[in-house]
C-alpha cells in the first residue's frame, strides 16, 4: 500500500470517528440547530465546503470514468458525509497504470 493510500486511510478512519462522534452527541438536531445560528462567515465556510466536494465529485466523476469503474457509492457518500466520499474513493482508487 502506498504512503498516500494510507494516509488516505488514516484519515478516513478519523474522519468517520468524527462523524459518528458528532452524530452520536448532537444528533441531527445539533446539526440543523448549528447551521440555523451561523453567521455571514459560517455560511461562506459552507458555500465553500459545497464548491470544494462539488470539485471533488467532478475529479471523481472523471477519473472512475477513465479507468472504466463507476465512482457512484463514493458520490452518494460526499453528497451525504462530505469528505467521507473522497476519502474512501481514493483508499479505493486502482493503482494507475504503467
């Protein structure tokens, strides 16, 4: 496994750790209440959270397309959990070829 691959990982690993963490303390109503009461600059991190896993998606979209697999299940996972999709993507990529 490559060095990428595993920080890859790594990071997947935490990143799901912290989702199930924040799910299991605040709930959904933590989340709906959290994006109710930011401010101007919550809702700029927000918009470019949405542009950064929209970029994301296209580059996966793109990729899976040219290796001939389907990116679909990564997809649904950014749509839903952000970073997850990506992340599990790119622990999943085939190693390119030479």
């Amino acid at each position: 496994m490559t060095r990428q691959r595993v920080l890859a990982a790594v990071l997947l690993v935490d990143f799901v750790a912290l989702n199930v963490y924040a799910f299991a303390t605040a709930g959904l109503d933590g989340l709906w209440t959290f994006l109710a009461e930011m401010g101007p600059w919550g809702w700029v991190l927000a918009a470019d959270l949405v542009l950064a896993l929209g970029l994301c998606m296209v580059w996966m979209y793109g990729d899976a397309r040219r290796r001939g697999t389907s990116s679909a299940p990564e997809m649904a996972l950014t749509a839903l959990t952000g970073s997850v999709g990506p992340l599990l993507y790119l622990v999943r990529r085939p190693a390119a070829e030479r």
